[in-house]
C-alpha cells in the first residue's frame, strides 16, 4: 500500500518509504524516507508517489540482491529499470493460480474474466509489458464507474493470481516473474474512509426507472428487487437472498424479513412492511411460485441483479450529476431515507426499517409483531417519487408562487 500523508505546514502529501537494513547506506543511514509530492490533491499525489515508489524500490532491489557491494549513497533515487510481466505471461500466470489452489467455479470465472479484462486494456493502450506503474494505471481504471466494493473485489482477482506466480517462482525459474506488478496497490478514494459516495436515484429518474422496467413475466427477479428496494431502502444483496419463509402477510399487511445471511449488514433479523402500491401483486406473484420455506424467491445472485440494474442506468442515461459520486442500486437507499424522515416521524421507526441496529432499535421492533406498530405511517405513505408527492404529504400547507 502505498503511505501518503499531509504536512500541515505546506498542506502538500509526502511519500513514507522505509528502505531495507542493507539500503540505508545508499541514504545515508535513514530508516525513515519522507519524499515531497509537491502537490496537495491526493489523487496526484498518489500517482507523483507510484513513481517515487517505483524508483525507490529499484534503488533498494540492487541493495538486497547485491548485499556486498558498496554502492556510493545517493540523495534522489533513480527510475528504476522498467522490468514486468509481458502480455504473453498473463494467461499462463492465471492458469498457474487454478493449479495452485482448488477455488470454486464462480471464483475461476471471475479470475478468467479478469484475465481477459486486463488484456483487452493493455491491448487498447498498447502496452506490450505490465511494469508497477501501468499496474496502477489499470487499477484507477477499475475504479471506472463501479462501487469501491466492486473495484475492491475485481482488484482481488487480479492481484492473486500474480502473487501466487511471485512466490512459486521463487523455487520455479520455469513460472519466475520479477515481481507481482500488483502487490501493495490499493483504490485511491477521495475520502478518508474508503468509501465512495453515492448519489440519490431523483423522483423523476424514479418514474423512468419503473416505466422502463422489465415485466414480472420476462424478468421477475430485477422487477421486483427493483421494486421492493424503491419502497424500502433495502440494500440489492438483502432482497435477493430472500427465502420463501422470510416472507408473510400479517394483519393484512405484506411484510419481508432481513436475517444475518452471508453479505447482509445485520446480526439481528427485523421485518419491513411493504407499501400497498407493491404489496398485493408481489405477494400474489410469491404464492404463484408455491416454494418450500428454505427456498431462495429470486434465482438471480445480488451481482447479477447489481450488473442489469446498472446496465438500464446507461440505457435510460442516467447519470449522477457530480461525477465524482455514483449512482447504483444504492442510491435507492439514499432516496428513501429522506423520504422516511418526511413519513415516519419517530426515529426508532424508521431505524428498524432500515435495519440500523446501533441505536438498538432492531432488538425493540424487530419482530413480525413489532412492525404493526408502525407499518402503518408507512405502507399507505405518499411515494416519494410522485408528482403530488409534496402535495399529498402537506396537504394543508400550499406551496409559494
């Protein structure tokens, strides 16, 4: 990982490199190395301290494989010779991973497809040697248009493969690479959290998005999770791991539960009413199906649904209006967050509807019986992406010409 920070005297990032025992010669004895970026945005200052890095480590490489000789010390360090990974290595690299180690059938897909992503790009940018910095060039690329746990989960897939080849070529001159051009990238994230900010789907996107859906009969799974997420705030991997027994009808009102399922960001099951505008069709479509209780309702994984959602984003032309944001599934839970705000004034309420377990609320409303005392601010609720919208919720109050 590469170790920036900022100096507040000069509000410009440095780069932190720490050279091995036998380096620190050629530094004059240092243990601890600060070199200026020269600039205080943090995007380009990671990409001024790839190099840095690149160069630094070429100096301290020559220092650990030739331990004995005395080289004289040096005060800027040079670019380091631009050694790599050809694009005939690649595959045969990705190929050496699934010997290596048993990894399921989805996993070596994934693996594949980003073998295969990765040499399109240098292809397109004809890049015949994969050095570290075009590495990190490919890195930001993957960051293109994706969540940060997405780009995080592709970057998984490519750096492996090439720290297995590494380490096998250590005792396999036949398999050696000089070193993994991926090992210690990391996403460049604008903040300090790591996480990249969505932006909420508006009432008139809202209306597109639904128009344009897919029918029920052609593509049930995408109909519905859309759906079911636009009047709940539910994240895409809690409604597409649905089981047949997390669904229920009680006092007339349909209901879903959330349990502590693999992906999900809960511990503690709670269930969410359904608004009515939904409720009656998806119930009557779910008994159509007659599944057994441990049966999934959607037969479509959470990546899949994720990947047709975004693909109908660019179909419609939808785009975030900040490009430094996103706009995904996810931002179907930044839109009825505010919306819960406006319809369901105590706190605790809208907490269990979303799940949000540190003020404890899932543990006082979490059960089926437990919503009842609030399902009904919401199941009958103006939406919050329809015109009169403002109007049905403030009827009372008439908006200023």
């Amino acid at each position: 990982m590469i170790n920036i920070f900022k100096r507040v005297p000069t509000g410009n990032y440095y780069l932190r490199f720490r050279p091995s025992v036998s380096a620190r010669p050629l530094f004059g004895g240092r243990s601890d190395i600060w070199k200026s970026t020269g600039t205080s945005d943090k995007r380009e200052a990671t990409r001024v301290a790839m190099r840095l890095l690149i160069a630094l480590e070429g100096v301290t490489d020559v220092a650990n494989r030739l331990p004995n000789v005395t080289l004289p010390a040096i005060s800027v360090a040079p670019l380091a010779p631009l050694v790599g990974v050809s694009v005939s290595q690649i595959q045969p690299i990705f190929e050496l991973t699934s010997l290596k180690r048993k990894a399921s059938t989805s996993t070596e897909d994934s693996r594949n497809r980003e073998c295969r992503r990765l040499v399109t790009w240098m292809d397109n940018h004809h890049h015949q040697t994969l050095t570290k910095e075009i590495a990190y060039e490919y890195v930001q690329h993957l960051q293109q248009g994706v969540s940060i746990a997405t780009a995080k989960h592709r970057l998984s897939f490519v750096t492996f493969p090439f720290d297995v080849a590494f380490k096998t070529g250590r005792s396999d001159p036949q398999t050696a690479i000089p070193f993994n051009p991926f090992g210690g990238l990391g996403l460049v994230t604008e903040s300090g959290d790591g996480k990249q900010m969505r932006e909420a789907i508006t009432p008139k996107e809202c209306r597109l998005i639904l128009a344009n859906l897919p029918s029920v009969q052609k593509k049930p799974a995408l109909h519905w999770v859309v759906k079911l997420s636009a009047v709940t705030g539910l994240r895409v991997n809690a409604v597409t791991q649905l089981l047949a027994e997390d669904v229920d009808k009680l006092a007339g009102v349909v209901c879903i539960q959330v349990s502590a399922k693999e992906g999900n960001k809960t511990e503690l099951p709670y269930w969410v009413p359904i608004h009515t505008i939904f409720a009656d069709d998806f119930y009557k479509w779910f008994l159509s199906k007659q599944l057994d209780k441990h049966q999934r309702v959607f037969n479509k994984s959470t990546s899949t649904i994720s990947s047709t959602f975004s693909n109908l984003l660019s179909r419609l032309d939808i785009k975030p209006a900040d490009p430094a944001k996103l706009k995904s599934f996810h931002s179907f839970r930044h839109s009825t967050a505010t919306w819960l705000k406006e319809v369901m004034p105590v706190e605790s309420h809208r907490n269990a509807m979303q799940g949000r377990q540190e003020s404890g609320s899932v543990k006082a409303y979490g059960s089926l019986a437990g919503i009842l005392s609030y399902a009904g601010s919401i199941i009958n609720a103006p939406l919050w992406w329809e015109d009169d919208y403002l109007e049905r919720l403030h009827p009372n109050v008439k908006e200023s010409s």
